[in-house]
C-alpha cells in the first residue's frame, strides 16, 4: 500500500530519521568547547537541592541523570560566550518532564517571563546539558527567589 520510501504513516520513517541522526552524532562525537571557557561546577558555589530536582525533572531519566541547584550570581555572569539569552513563559521555562504543579508556577510569575540561557560543557567523559533560569521559584513555589536555577542533565560516556 505504501511505497518503500514512505514506508508507513506510524511513525516508523521519523523513528529511522532520528536513528540515523542520533547514530551520526555518536559515530562523530559532539564539537568540544574551548578548554579556556569559565564552567559551572568549577567555578560556583552551587546549592544542589533534590526537592527541587524532584520537582522539575524527570523521576527516572533514560539516560544520566539530573541536578538541580541554585546560586545568587545573576544569569547574565553564568551564561557561556555563545549562549542565547531568552525570555519565555515560565512553562515553556521549566517544560512538561517534571512533577510541579503547573498552575502555582503560573500563578507564581503572574504574567511574567522567565529569563533563560541554554548550553553544554564536555569535560573529559563527562557531557553536561545545562539551563539556567531567573528569577526561580522556592521549592514551596510560593515564592520567586533571586539567582539563578541551574538545571544541569550529566551524562557520563
């Protein structure tokens, strides 16, 4: 019925796209950053919190694991040289994997955007997907904090 390209409407030609270009990014491994570039976990003293981890990650990630902190710093001085700095509604912010409630966040920023800046650090074996976000909510979410929340996924090769 379908052709031998198309191969079906279920989804199996998006699966096998995504293999493929998975598979070639493992084969040729990602761009490393320069080794002079100031990093997160060398350089600040961060608060790791696991109730907040909890809240906006997933419980039982597929692969590495997650850590949530916080720091007083101002985004702006953690951001890399090549990070875009974005406003977004504070949903988009903190995404749908985590177990927050989603109307107190929103009643939380009322109307406000959630600053955010999105990169990676590759030290070694060890390859970190970071998102900092400020102003961030307590764990409570009863209260916008100042700082920053850095939302690190550690994966180790």
């Amino acid at each position: 019925m379908y052709s031998s390209v198309r191969m079906s409407v279920n989804g199996t030609t998006r699966r096998a796209a995504l293999f493929v270009v998975f598979g070639a990014l493992a084969f040729v491994g990602f761009p490393r950053q320069d080794a002079g570039v100031r990093t997160l976990r060398d350089s600040l003293a961060l608060d790791c919190d696991a109730v907040l981890t909890a809240l906006f990650t997933p419980a039982r990630p597929q692969l590495g694991r997650y850590e949530v902190c916080t720091t007083r710093e101002p985004l702006a001085a953690l951001v890399g040289p090549d990070w875009r700095i974005e406003a977004v509604p504070p949903l988009d912010a903190f995404g749908a994997a985590g177990a927050y409630d989603r109307a107190a966040l929103a009643r939380l920023y009322g109307g406000r955007r959630a600053t955010v800046a999105r990169g990676w650090t590759e030290h070694g074996e060890r390859f970190e997907s970071i998102m900092l976000i400020s102003p961030h909510p307590d764990a409570s979410l009863t209260r916008l904090m100042p700082g920053t929340l850095v939302i690190r996924h550690v994966i180790i090769r």
